[in-house]
C-alpha cells in the first residue's frame, strides 16, 4: 500500500514530535511553549493530530480520529 502525501507529513511531523518530546522532558523535565523547541512541539502535535482527521485508508472514523480531536481540543 501506498503513504499519501498527508500520511508522510502525519508520519514525520509525528515522529519528529515524539523526539523532540523526550529531548525537551529528559533535558527540562517539562515542556514551555517559551522556547523554540517548545513552540515545534506544540506546532507539530497540532498539525499532526489535524492531518490524522484526514486519513481514512483503513475505513471511516475509528478510535485514532477520536484521539487528534481530543488532541486538538
């Protein structure tokens, strides 16, 4: 099967979140929106949770949807 052009900006958006993530907690302990990795992260996650909403290649609305919207909410 084939990634969209959605699912590679959801797959390395994501990825690259999580990285940031663990360096931001395991550094800082918590994550600010005060800084620049900070500010990815938050971004990231946003724009990662939104392109999630937009895949379906494994049929309609499941439980991985539910979750961007809590995300994003």
């Amino acid at each position: 099967m084939e990634i969209s052009f959605i699912g590679w900006i959801h797959t390395i958006l994501g990825t690259l979140a999580i990285f940031v993530a663990v360096f931001i907690i395991a550094t800082k302990g918590f994550i600010s929106a005060n800084n620049l990795l900070g500010r990815f992260y938050l971004i990231a996650t946003v724009i990662t949770a939104g392109t999630a909403l937009m895949l379906y290649k494994n049929g309609g609305f499941n439980l991985a949807h539910l979750l961007a919207i809590f995300t994003l909410i």
